[in-house]
C-alpha cells in the first residue's frame, strides 16, 4: 500500500498498544516512523530494474526477520524515550506497527513475501488497490480525534478508526470472491479455461473489479461493477506475443519475472526492443512493469539485454479518472487506450 495508509496503520496499532499512559504524539510519530521502515529497501540497488522489482517486498517485509528486529528496536525507542520501564509495552508497538505493514502489502496484487526465508513464495490477495482512500482515511481521523482528545478520551476513536479499516480490508475480500465468482462462470460460459486468473479492485475503490484470464497464448481482461446489474462481463483479448516467449523466458531475469506474475505476462515488441511486460496491475494497453530485456539481432534472435530497463507505462490520470467514476457506477463505456 502507499505510504501514507502506511503511517496511518503504524501509527493506530503502536498508540493502540502503548495504551492510555502513552504521550499521543510520541506515539503516533514513532508507531508511523517504524511502519515505513520496510519499504527502505527500495533505496538498494540490485543491479537491474527486473532484481530490484522481485527484491522489493523480500527480507524486509518477512514476517520472521521483523519478529527479530523488533526487541532490538523496541529497546533503542524505549531508552530514547526514557520509558525503559514501559519496554514490554514498546516492544509490543513496535511489533505490531512492523508486521502490519506487510500484511497489508499482501492485499494487493504486488506480491509480498511474508514466509522468508522459508519460502520466497509472493502473497498476492489482490482485495485492494495499492491506493484507497474508503481504508486510510478511517485511519486518519481515528488519529485526529486521539491527538485530539488525548490517550485516555481518544483511544475510542482510535479503536472506531482501526475497526473500521481492518472491516473495510474484509469486505474487500468478499466483494473479490463475488466478483471472483462472476468471472468464473463467464469464462466456463465461453469455455475459456485460464491457466491463471487474477481479480483485482480498480484503482481507489472495491465496487469496480478488473479481471484478468491468461489461457494459453492470449489473456482476456474485463472490467465488473456491483452496479452492472444484470449486463454481463465482457472480455477483451490480449495477444501475448507467445511466439516471442522461447527467447525471451530463456533470459533468467525474463523468467523470474514470469515466476512472479504468476505467468501473468507478455511479451511487446517495439522497433527492434522486446519488452516483458506484467500483466497484473495497470490495464490493457497501459502497463506499470514492463521491462526491456532483450532486442531482435540482424538474423532476428532474441538477444539478451545487457541491463534490463523498466519501461512501462502509466494511463494518463485525467482520462483515468473521467472513465473510472462513471464504470464504477455501471456506465457501460469502454476502458480508455
């Protein structure tokens, strides 16, 4: 999740277990300065765009490796403070306000990989978007009313704030499973059998669902509204560039990325670049990963890329935006390209 749902989360649970003796502020800054702690690892450089994609989320959001830095960070936060004797109490912030963040990481679509270093395997709900503001801003007032009212009178509004985010995070799990449900028999109806299928909520809201089918050498994207009524689920097809997937998932970087996305994936060629691109988060033709990693040579091989480079691309937020709220409440309007 973005930054901000981030601090707001860390912040809510470390005031929540520091309890009615704690300084607010105190609180607050610290539970939200330790969230944002995993998300660190994007300043380490792994050498390529695809390494430093499949390294994001890693070591730092293992539920283990935070369990084990947090009595050592609970302690240096506790001495700072002054608040030896209230140790317990910090370690238990600042637990919480590490491992939350991963969990909540996990409900979207990225891939989180809470179960290192046991399994390096990426938990990927997909129930939330990477930005909603119906989860951060209960958060953020349930913290208001706490600075507000102080650690004793505003611990209810922390709680009501905390309550309603972690509802809000379970109903986006039902509504994917209805929407799940919806894409499932479209696509028996059609006798279309996905390989991978991925239900994810469009961007800023859970009423609006982007489904993906990958079946073979094409993949189908549709897009399904609680507001649809009884319009059925149209999918579009995505060529994936299969005859260019021999070559290129030959190139490690090329087929751990693949891995990754659950075989979400295609392959676009532009000029002589071919670009692999992850088919889960953005949608048809505008794509946030995608990744040149090889070039046609003289006699057309595949030829691997030196560096790989992230080039994907992004759908302009205006045109977004104007499709997003009208699709949201059912308007039968195509996808903007």
């Amino acid at each position: 999740m973005d930054s901000v749902s981030q601090f707001v989360l860390g912040a809510s649970v470390a005031a929540l277990a520091l309890g009615q003796h704690a300084r607010p502020r105190r609180a607050v800054l610290w539970g939200g300065a330790v969230a944002t702690l995993p998300d660190l690892d994007v300043l380490i450089d792994h050498g390529s765009a695809v390494a430093n994609m499949l390294n994001h989320r890693a070591e730092s959001h293992s539920l283990l490796w935070l369990t084990v830095a947090a009595p050592f960070l609970a302690l240096a936060i506790a001495a700072f403070e002054r608040e030896r004797h209230r140790y317990l109490r910090w370690l238990l912030a600042v637990w919480l306000a590490l491992v939350t963040h991963p969990l909540l990481d996990a409900m979207t679509i990225y891939g989180t990989k809470l179960a290192l270093p046991f399994s390096d395997h990426g938990f990927a709900v997909g129930s939330l978007f990477v930005i909603d503001p119906l989860y951060t801003l209960p958060l953020a007032v349930g913290l208001v009313g706490y600075l507000a009212r102080g650690a004793f009178a505003g611990a209810g509004w922390n709680r009501g704030g905390l309550l309603l985010s972690c509802a809000y995070a379970g109903w986006s799990v039902v509504a994917q499973g209805v929407a799940t449900d919806v894409a499932k028999r479209t696509l028996a109806a059609q006798g279309i059998a996905p390989t991978a299928l991925v239900v994810t909520a469009a961007p800023l809201q859970t009423l609006l669902w982007r489904v993906l089918a990958v079946d073979g050498d094409v993949a189908y994207e549709g897009f399904w509204s609680f507001c649809d009524g009884d319009r059925p689920l149209q999918l579009q097809r995505i060529d994936r560039g299969a005859s260019w997937f021999p070559g290129v998932l030959a190139i490690p970087a090329a087929a751990a990325l693949d891995r990754f996305a659950g075989g979400c994936t295609k392959v676009e060629r532009h000029g002589d670049k071919l670009r692999l691109v992850d088919l889960r988060m953005g949608q048809e033709p505008h794509y946030v990963f995608g990744f040149d990693v090889a070039r046609l040579g003289g006699d057309g091989a595949v030829v691997p890329n030196v560096v790989d480079r992230k080039d994907g691309a992004r759908i302009d937020a205006g045109k977004g935006m104007a499709w997003l709220w009208p699709r949201m409440w059912g308007s039968d309007i195509p996808s903007p390209r």
